[in-house]
C-alpha cells in the first residue's frame, strides 16, 4: 500500500508526495540548527497501520456515526439521547488521512459531508468537544484543504463560543448546543477546571487565522489573561477557578486530569504563531522553574524521576499564595507521561536546533528541562514493567528505601490501562528530537503490549481492567483517543520524519497537527 502525507501549501506548509521527499523548514530565529532526515521503518510503521484498521473495522462495521464503541458487545452509544456528534469519526479522520487509507477517509468524509450535525438539544463538554470535534475538523482541513470541514469546523466553533459567556470570560464547562446555555462544572458548583479552560486557545486561534475573525482569537486568549493575572507564587496552577471572579480555588495541584494539558498549551500557543508571542513563552519557563523547584522527586532505589502532587481541601481559597496547607503526595497520573516530551521539545524551541541538539544550543534552563524530559520518559517507561507491559492509570513512589520503586495502590481504578497516549508521544518526540533508536524500541514495546492485550479478535481494542493480571480483563470501551492520539504517535514514531515536522506543525492535546503560521491578528494580550 503507497503511504503517504497530504498537506495544503497554504500556510506555508508543502505537500509531501512520498516520505523521501525534502521538506522545506521555517525560518528559526532563536536557534539554528537542521533537524536531521530519520527514516521510516516500514515493518513497524504499517503494523501500526493494521492496528488501526483493526481498531476501525469494528466501530465502522457495528457503530458507525456513534460517539463511542464498545467492541466486545459489538455495539456504539452516544454522548446524548439525542444522537452522534461525530466523536469518534471526527477524532479519527485526520489519522486516516496521514496514514493514506483513502478508502476508509473517503467514507467518514461523506458521513461528515451529509451526517454531522451540531443542531444537538443537549450539554457537551466544552474541552472535550474542541479537542476532539472541533480540533479534528480542524486538522483534517489543514491536511485536506477540503472546505466541508471548516464549514463544519465554524458551525461548531460558533456553538462553543457561548461558553465564553461567564462574567470573568472563563470558559464554562458544558455548552447545550442548540439552546447556547453554558454551565460550569456540575461537581464542583461556581467553578470550572483550569485544564479544561486553557486547553481551547490553539484551535480557537486557528479557527481565527483562517476566518479573520478576531472573536474567536480575543475570547480564547482572555482565559490565559485571567489566569495569568491569577497566578500565584510559585505559578503552579490550583485544578479549580471560580468562573465569576476569575480567581484560583482552594484545590489540588498536579500535572495531571485538570492541569496538564494547561502547561502543555502554555508552549504550544507560543510554537503556534512562530513564537511571536513571547508572554506565552515566559509562562511556560516560569512554570517550569516551578515545577523543577516544587514538583520533582526522585525514588531512593533507582532515583527515577516523577512530579509529585499536592493535595488540598475544597474550600474557598482566601489566600493561595501561602502554600502551607499543602503536602506532597508520591502520586503521578498516566497522563503526566506527557511532559518528557514536551519539556524536551521546549528545550529546542520547538524542534530549532539540532538531531539531537547541541550543547551550545541549549541554555542552562534548556539543559535542566532536556534532562528532565529524559528521565521522566524513562519513568513512564519502567512503570509499563507489568504482567502486560501495560502501564497503570496511576502509579505511587517509594519515598523510602524498598525493593521497588513504584506500585499500584488502588486495583479498582488505578490498575487500569485506558489505551492512553502520552507516553507514546513522547516516545514520539524524544525519537524525532534525539534519532535515538531506544525511543523507537521502547514505543514497539508498548504497541506489541497494547496489540496483545487489548485487541479484540472480531474488531476494535479495549481497556485492560489490571495491567498486573494475566489473563487479563477488558473493560467495553475503545476510547476515541486511541485512534487520534495513541495509533497516530506510534505511526508518527515509526514514519519518516518529514511527515508533519515539528517545526511546521503543533499538535493540539488530542494530537491534531495545526500549521504553524505568522498571526496577521494583534492582540491586546502579548
């Protein structure tokens, strides 16, 4: 089968006919440095193709247009009685077109063109929807320059802007589409997560930049301004904000659910508009700087490296700068896994410096970030040394001398592996920053474990209820993340490296590949 990557020439990003082809690299301004040609390996890469048709041929066979599949009982379900929004077609379709499965693309397309509908008279998530949905739609435009998507991609935009509607100009939560109500977040009254709020900027932007309206720009951009005017000292971010006064709540703080994706996007917003926007840039370092000085620990036994949380109570935080209410807990999310690329990849600007970069290129804060980045992703891997080779939801660390470094504490819940992503993008972008061969084999290791142990035989893959249990367990559920993120990383790792270089492109949280560009818009913010 011919694989190939599409891309529209404008933006400045050109097609790539085949994998060999020479990509054309943006002018880089802080570094200077020529990412290096890697090439593909086939056998692996196409593996990772037949993963996904797998995965594919069972939602499209027995769920097609539903948001969710369930491939043990064979069957979708949706997000509202009301009908499918697209989910998992509009998570999946951009994977579909870089790995070159015409024939699959070709029939999601016509279900977007004549199906998809956002006329829908229920709530949505707000972070959920434009990260997968909206993101989606987005992306495949990008890559397609097919016009049904961003018609597609305005309408739902247009939708989501109602939950700009709060009085700080935080997004709210939910939105019902049809009515434009927008709640926050039912848990926790009069508030929503900082995660989900600052995890819209990207898309909304972009939608900006091909429309050339500003609403989209100004709205999204307001929620960083709140934050930042609410940043405290040290500028880690509490999971929760009052959505009226725009101020933190008393709440946890961590780097994983309601906060990651936060820091994430503090980078990706700046690499979006070919680092223009330098208030983005300072954010990033100063989190990070907090993080190295509050978060970071190591096990005694091995010294592998994690991020810490800090657990609180839910009150009203009158004064969050006074962090003595806070303790340490030995506790990371799966989801943490995420920022060894993403420290790795701050470090080069972006991917602006050299295969695998220089030390003259890195400062001294690049240096720490970069060795960090390492050693976390060596974390996220020794916790995939399970029965399965799975890694946990969550995993606990020693803090005192054992025989062990980490352990799984909570069976019911903690043991499980949901198809998550963000260990293999980072494996993703230490391989593509670095050429080291170790990333390659440490993402095979993990796509082997996930095919063995998660692939169900008649169609589609599920989540393992215990990774340290064999023979495993399934829950019914094939997340759509699986097929946007998860098979799209591990098709990026083994791919030739001028599909979608780093350095023409970010991906959203959802593993959405935007073009980088110069913003025409002036913004009030930076």
């Amino acid at each position: 089968m011919r694989q190939f990557q599409r891309a529209r020439t404008r933006d400045g990003v050109r097609p790539f006919d085949e994998f060999d082809a020479e990509p054309e690299h943006a002018a880089r301004p802080v570094l200077q440095g020529g990412p290096a040609k890697l090439p593909a390996d086939l056998k692996k890469r196409d593996a990772v193709v037949a993963a996904f048709k797998h995965a594919w041929m069972g939602y499209e066979r027995d769920a097609f247009g539903d948001d969710d599949y369930h491939p043990i009982r064979k069957q979708g379900s949706n997000l509202s009685f009301t009908g499918g929004m697209g989910y998992m077609i509009a998570d999946a379709i951009d994977t579909m077109y870089i790995m070159g499965l015409d024939d699959e693309y070709k029939r999601a397309r016509k279900w977007v063109a004549s199906s998809l509908t956002f006329d829908r008279d229920a709530e949505f998530s707000t972070f959920e929807t434009t990260i997968r949905v909206f993101g989606g739609l987005l992306s495949t435009y990008y890559l397609s320059g097919d016009q049904i998507f961003l018609t597609k991609a305005k309408d739902l935009g247009d939708r989501l802007m109602f939950a700009f509607n709060s009085p700080s100009g935080l997004a709210l939560s939910s939105v019902n589409f049809k009515t434009g109500r927008a709640v926050g977040d039912h848990g926790f009254p009069g508030h929503i997560s900082t995660a989900e709020a600052a995890t819209l900027q990207l898309e909304f932007r972009y939608l900006a930049h091909l429309t050339g309206n500003t609403t989209y720009w100004t709205a999204s951009e307001k929620v960083i301004k709140v934050i930042k005017d609410g940043l405290m000292k040290p500028p880690l971010v509490p999971i929760y904000m009052d959505y009226t006064t725009g101020k933190f709540s008393q709440s946890d703080i961590r780097l994983g659910s309601r906060a990651d994706s936060y820091y994430e996007y503090l980078l990706k917003d700046w690499l979006q508009t070919s680092r223009t926007e330098g208030v983005y840039r300072e954010m990033y370092d100063d989190a990070m700087a907090a993080i190295h000085d509050n978060l970071v620990q190591y096990t005694p036994k091995s010294h592998l490296l994690y991020t810490a949380e800090m657990p609180s109570s839910r009150s009203t935080c009158a004064d969050c700068a006074r962090r003595s209410h806070f303790q340490k807990a030995a506790k990371q999310d799966h989801l943490v896994c995420f920022l060894g690329g993403s420290l790795m990849l701050g470090a080069t600007d972006g991917a602006h410096a050299d295969v695998p970069p220089t030390p003259e290129q890195l400062g001294a804060a690049a240096k720490r970030d970069w060795k960090a980045g390492t050693e976390l992703i060596r974390t996220c891997m020794e916790t995939h040394k399970t029965k399965t080779g799975l890694s946990p939801e969550i995993s606990y660390f020693r803090t005192e001398l054992a025989d062990d470094d980490w352990y799984i504490k909570n069976r019911a819940w903690d043991a499980r592996y949901l198809l998550r992503p963000e260990t293999v993008e980072s494996l993703f972008l230490g391989w593509r920053l670095t050429g080291d061969q170790q990333y390659r084999d440490w993402g095979w290791q993990v796509f082997s474990a996930i095919d063995k142990h998660c692939k169900i035989a008649s169609g589609g893959y599920a989540t393992v209820l215990d990774v340290d249990e064999l023979p495993v367990k399934h829950d019914d559920k094939m997340e759509t993340f699986f097929l946007a993120e998860t098979l799209k990383y591990l098709y990026l790792l083994f791919a030739d490296s001028s599909v979608l270089p780093l350095t023409d492109v970010v991906f959203n949280t959802e593993a959405h590949p935007f073009p980088v560009f110069k913003p025409t818009i002036r913004t009030g913010f930076s």
